[in-house]
C-alpha cells in the first residue's frame, strides 16, 4: 500500500509531510508517496536526519488510498484540521 512521511514541525508545531524534493510541505496533495517497503525505509531515514536538526518531531509513515486520501480517520484530521471549527485549519481555506 502507498504511504506517505508525515511529522510536525518544532517551530509551530504544524502537521506536515515529506516532498518529492526533501522539503516538509503543509499539504498532503504535495506530499510525496513512497510506493514500496525499501523507498519508505529511505524516507523514515530522512525523518530521522530532520529530526536531530531539530526541524520536525514524530517522523513515521501512514497508508493512502490509491488516490491518495488517508486512510485511517487519524490522519484525514490531521491533513484537514480540527473537527470543531471547520472556519480554523487547512479546511478553511477549501
């Protein structure tokens, strides 16, 4: 299953993802997916090098959909923002 490096970045504590050119993206649609075992290991390596530059905490993997939804409601709230005011996060801005 497709999966996607997520973490929150220590400056703000804002949920973010790994993209294809190493950058740490606020949007899941810019994240890039890591299709087999061996390419998620390389990406949690990445993780880990970001988290001793003390740049993002918590770096793992989570599964996506085909189309690239989450897949778990975990982290379709935390790609969207909070469930209780749908005018704050990133779901404000859709």
């Amino acid at each position: 299953m497709p999966q996607v490096l997520t973490a929150n970045r220590l400056s703000d504590g804002e949920v973010v993802y790994l993209a294809s050119d190493g950058a740490w993206v606020e949007r899941i649609a810019a994240a890039k997916v890591f299709t087999s075992p061996a390419e998620g290991e390389s990406g949690l390596h990445i993780g880990a090098a970001a988290e001793r530059e003390l740049k993002i905490v918590h770096a793992y993997l989570f599964d996506i959909t085909p189309a690239g939804k989450p897949v778990k409601m975990r982290e379709v709230i935390r790609a969207a923002g909070p469930t209780v005011r749908r005018d704050l996060g990133k779901q404000a801005a859709l």
